[in-house]
C-alpha cells in the first residue's frame, strides 16, 4: 500500500492508535508502555510547538530521545518499534513486523564548522538550547540530501533538489535564515535563502462547543463522589475562566484568594502573572473540594490523585477525565477537537460573539501577543459579515454557464 505523508494531530493519535494495537491483538500491558511513549511524543511536540505528527517528528522524537537520555539497546529498540507502528499507522501501509532505522548520515568537518558558527550566532540573539538544537536538525537533513560535501559548491539544482526530499517543511524557514547567514558571513557568494520555499501550515479553526453543550458536561459529573467533586472543580476552571490545562493543575492554595475574589498565578506558557476573577460557579465547586473531596494531604497543589498516593494529578488526567464526560454527555465531536483547550476556545469563541472587546478576552486569555485573538476571531460570523463584499452580478460566457447553457 502506498504510504501518504499527510499530518495527524497528536491528540487523534493519542486516542485513536490504542485501538489501533487492540485490534491486531497486543495485551493491555504492551499498549500501556506504547502510550508512556506517545505521552514523550507530546511532550516533545509540545516544546516544539507542534501539534500535527508526521513520519519526521517520530525520526526528530527518536534522536532526540536518545541524546538526551542514557543508551539502552532494548530501549532503544523498543522507541524505534513504537515510531514504526506509529507511522505504519498514519501512513495506511501494511503492518511491518521488522523494520531497520537507517543512521543519519554525518556532514563533512567544514559544514560542521559552518553550523557551529550558526549556533553560536544563535545564541548570540537569544535562542534557547532546545531551538538551537532543533534549527541545526533541520539545517543538516537539508544540506544531507543536497549531497554536497563543500558548502562553498553548493548549486541551485542541489538545493532544489533537497527542497524536494524534504518531509517537514517547517524547517524551510529555519534554512532560509541559515543561508542568509552564509552570505552575510560571507561563507557563501551567492545569497541561496531566495530559493527555499515559503510554507505556512494550514492553522485549523479552533473547535467550540455550545452553551448548552457545555452545561451538559458539566451537569454529567455525579457531584456525590469525591472523584466527581474533583473533576468538576477542574472543569469549570476550564470552561468558566478559560483556564489553560497546565495552569489548573499546578493551581496552588496561594493562588486563590477566596476573601478578595481572585486567583493570581504564574501562567507555564507565559511566565507571566494572571488575575482572574474567582466567579461563583468556580468558587463553591472548589471549596466543596476542597472540604468534602480531596484527600488529607500536605501538598500545596489543589487537585490530588483519588488514589495513594495522593500526588498532585497531571494534564494527562485531565485530558482523560474530560474525555469521558464528552462521552457521558453524548456530544457529538466528530471532526472537532475534545481535550481541554477545546473549552478554552468556546471560552473565548462565546465572549467574542457577546461583542466583548478583543482586547479584554485577550487580557482573560492571558494572552501575550496581541495578535493571537485573531485565530479566534474567524469564529465571529456576525461581525465579519459586516466585512462581506456583495457578490458580482455574472455576465457574459460565465453567466451562460450558470443559467446551464451549453456553449
């Protein structure tokens, strides 16, 4: 079968590759350490800023992992196993039982030395090890399949020639920058960057769910189990503060202030402050967890496993505990996304469409960048069809065609 190298979002593979190996017979055990591994994938997606898994990333994932970890041949034969069935699975092939991973081949000492002098330009404005790190993969799988040993012969055919080997073209813009700096450096005569396409992942609009969809999620918690006060505590936080799941559940005792109303924090995408607003609705689902649900514990942190022992819970458990009360409320998701962020969205989606300023659900967001309300600004169908351009009036061969003539 012919593979397709089309992107899959993580969090559909998260849930859906489970059945995946159910189906082909694994134990329960096995897919429980198939999805430690896709939980790492996350992970390093999320450093990345990814949220679409292809082939690539595996590979990216696969590298990564063992630099940054202690070599173990069994381990490192069982994450090339995992990364193998992954992309068996979003490729449509064949289920392969063996499979071998290439080495990555190596550059030659003087474009080592180049992208040495590239790193170290890096971090002269800024960039973190991590992103160092990342750009000079990508630059190296490029000048890998230009196949050229001397930076100074690079050709246009044998850039064009890369351009077309690539697979993750996020890494384009990474390669323009890093020609850029050869010409600037003079390494390079000729300023190469012009010949490297631009690209621009399609950014999908963001899912929302309902008011009354919403409610109905939040009225499927049984509020009777320590569990469901719980879960309900973090799902208002979520839907009724558009709460960022890391935010919730690293939320400590000293960020809620109940006598003056607020819960102040330090956001973990951000690293700035944000003060919210402690609503009722928040404010007596936490307490009644607080009293009568969470455990008997020392800790800090707010929300706490149900079972010894009793740390404090992950976004993992979030997602998962989530996940189940779609279910449960029988809300159709198809197509849209159903993990946390989903009610950060409606969140902000149902603040736009009662006309709040962009401005103020950007302040509610805890939005850094001014620009980043926008994505959430397509969803506001009655004011863009204030935008709307009245539609010519057909003429001519066109207007023929659409009255069904047959010349």
């Amino acid at each position: 079968m012919k593979e397709h190298q089309t992107p899959v979002e993580i969090r559909a593979l998260i849930e859906t590759f489970p059945q995946y190996l159910r189906n082909k017979s694994y134990k329960e055990s096995t897919i429980r350490n198939y999805k430690r591994v896709l939980y790492y994938v996350d992970v390093y997606m999320k450093n990345l800023r990814q949220e679409y898994y292809e082939a690539e990333t595996g590979k990216s994932f696969y590298y990564d992992y063992l630099e940054h970890h202690k070599r173990n041949k069994e381990r490192e034969r069982f994450l090339r196993t995992v990364i193998g069935r992954l992309n068996d699975f979003i490729s449509g092939s064949e289920f392969s039982i063996q499979r071998k991973y290439a080495k990555q081949e190596s550059l030659s000492v003087s474009i080592e030395k180049v992208l040495e002098l590239y790193s170290l330009h890096c971090k002269g404005i800024c960039n973190k090890e991590n992103t160092i790190r990342q750009k000079t993969k990508h630059i190296r799988t490029f000048l890998i399949n230009c196949s050229c040993p001397d930076i100074k012969k690079l050709t246009p055919a044998s850039i064009l020639k890369a351009c077309t080997l690539t697979i993750n073209k996020d890494g384009w813009a990474v390669v323009r920058d890093f020609f850029r700096f050869c010409c600037e450096k003079a390494i390079l005569k000729n300023d190469f960057s012009t010949l490297i396409p631009k690209f621009q992942r399609p950014v999908p609009l963001p899912s929302c769910y309902s008011e009354k969809e919403i409610l109905a999620i939040e009225n499927s918690i049984d509020r009777t189990t320590a569990i469901g006060k719980r879960d309900y505590a973090l799902l208002v936080l979520a839907t009724r503060l558009g709460m960022r799941s890391g935010d919730i559940v690293n939320l400590g005792f000293n960020s809620v202030d109940f006598k003056g109303g607020r819960i102040r924090f330090i956001q973990q995408k951000t690293h700035t402050l944000q003060e919210l607003f402690l609503v009722k609705t928040v404010e007596e689902a936490l307490l009644d967890y607080i009293s009568n649900g969470r455990p008997d514990s020392g800790e800090n942190k707010i929300f706490l496993r149900s079972s010894a022992p009793h740390s404090p819970i992950t976004t993992s458990v979030l997602r998962f505990e989530f996940s189940k009360y779609f279910k449960t409320a029988k809300i159709n998701t198809s197509g849209k996304k159903h993990g946390p962020h989903s009610f950060r969205s409606s969140f902000a989606t149902s603040m736009i469409n009662d006309n709040v300023p962009y401005e103020a659900v950007r302040n509610l967001l805890g939005h850094a960048d001014p620009d980043t309300i926008k994505h959430y600004a397509k969803l506001d169908i009655e004011r863009l069809r204030i935008c709307s351009i009245e539609t010519i009036k057909p003429t001519g061969l066109f207007k023929g065609f659409l009255e069904g003539a047959d010349k």
